[in-house]
C-alpha cells in the first residue's frame, strides 16, 4: 500500500555565479519520507558524479529495505543511515577506481529520515560541511555540525564561537563520502512538531548567508510557497556574490 506523506518537501539548486558547473544534488521523496542535499567537492573532477551517485545510492539503499520493513527503532535507524551512507561510500570509490580521470572526487551529504509516516520522529545524518537546520516558532537552529577544521577548532577552543563559515579552515573538510575508505556520519534525532520546518542546504548558502540572515529570508517569504521561499534564499546568495553553487530543500507537514 503506498504510504501517505505526512510531510513534504522541495528543492532547489542554482550554479551560482561564479561556478562554471552545478556540482550539488538533491533528492526529494515525500513517499519515502527521504530527503537529501550532497555537494560535490569543489575543485575536484567529478564532484558532480559523486554527489548524484551519493543521493542515488542513499535513495536506492532505504528504499530497498523499507520496501520490506520500514525501521523505526532508536537503534534500527541511525544503523540504516550509517550503512546507507557507507553504502554510497562504497559506490563512490568504486566508480572512481574504475575511472582514474575522477581518482579524488568526493562530495559532503546530508539527510532527514522519517521513517514512519504516522510518527513525528525525524533522523538526521550528514558527513562534511552541508547543513540542516529546524525552523521553529520563529527561531533557526542547527541541526548539524559541519565536519570542518574551523568546527574543531572551535570546539577545541582554539577559535571563537563567532568565527565565520568563510575563514580559510571553513573549506576544509574532516569528513566525506568517497574520500576515504570509510566515512563516519553523524546521526540524530527530533521529534518534529506540527508547525516545524526543517532546511537542508550545501555551503553555497551559508557562505554567503548567517543564520540570522537565513531566518529573516525564510521569514519574509513565510506566506509564498516552499519553492518560492527556497529560490529566495538562493537569490539572496547570488546577490551577495554567488561564490558558489547553492542548493536549499525546505521540509513542511503537509496539510
């Protein structure tokens, strides 16, 4: 029987305006309850490559298995999204021994889960710099943590909290799918609301955007539609400079 969504989402992706090429992908399944946002590393062949078949071999993983018994445990998920991203770890590295010309390519992912379309338990995973946040009662908050050697430092108190996503060590990531022979994401759960958002993007956003300056983008086109409010965002970005390529996915309850 298929499954009704209780949430949906949309996504939008622009080169930006200074890429010669869209090196993001995005994948947006309501019936899956599945969305992801994967940005090929900047700079390196194949990026585009790497983050298409990352989105495509997470989608073809849960799919395969939910199609025989969706998970929904505390335990059973986060080890499903572990193995389906390591799964497009695996696929990554094979294409690119398979073709020298890609030896390298890698890309960052990130992605909600909601397994059962009856309960408000979301799962988050992601691995490098591409983020998600929940919107909530009018407020923005983070949740992931880039895997960047600015964020360690931070962490490690080496850096201030305030330092931006655009210091030298803000592109230098720490973790990656395809970039090594393992990758370990990091997993977590919410507990959605009814009136909650939730906003996955690549680092074209934040790089040119903070966190207050996402929140009031979203807030002001809070009456437009998913698609409207995420083209804004990326307009925003290209207004600003558009250094890179910006994917934004908007995540609401369907009503």
């Amino acid at each position: 029987m298929a499954r009704t969504p209780q949430w949906h989402g949309v996504g939008v992706t622009h080169a930006g305006l200074v890429r010669p090429t869209n090196q993001d992908a995005f994948l947006v399944s309501d019936e899956l309850g599945l969305w992801i946002v994967a940005d090929g590393m900047g700079g390196h062949a194949g990026g585009d490559v790497a983050s298409q078949q990352t989105v495509n071999a997470i989608h073809d993983y849960i799919a395969e298995r939910a199609s025989q018994e969706r998970p929904a445990g505390t335990e059973e998920v986060p080890a499903l999204l572990q193995s389906a991203i390591g799964h497009a770890n695996k696929t990554v590295r094979a294409y690119a021994a398979a073709h020298p010309e890609f030896t390298g390519m890698g890309t960052t992912v990130v992605l909600v889960y909601l397994p059962a379309p009856s309960s408000p338990l979301a799962w988050v995973a992601h691995a490098g710099d591409s983020r998600a946040y929940l919107i909530r009662d009018q407020q923005l908050s983070a949740l992931t943590r880039d895997h960047t050697v600015l964020e360690e430092r931070i962490q490690e108190g080496l850096l201030p909290q305030s330092t931006p996503a655009s210091h030298p060590d803000g592109h230098v990531l720490t973790r990656g799918v395809g970039v090594s022979t393992t990758v370990d994401a990091d997993v977590s759960m919410i507990n959605l609301q009814p009136m909650d958002e939730v906003l996955m993007c690549s680092d074209g956003l934040t790089k040119m955007l903070n966190d207050k300056e996402i929140l009031d983008g979203v807030r002001t086109a809070g009456t437009q539609s998913l698609e409207q409010r995420c083209r804004a965002l990326i307009d925003q970005a290209n207004v600003r400079g558009g250094w890179d390529n910006t994917t934004v996915v908007l995540i609401a309850r369907s009503w």
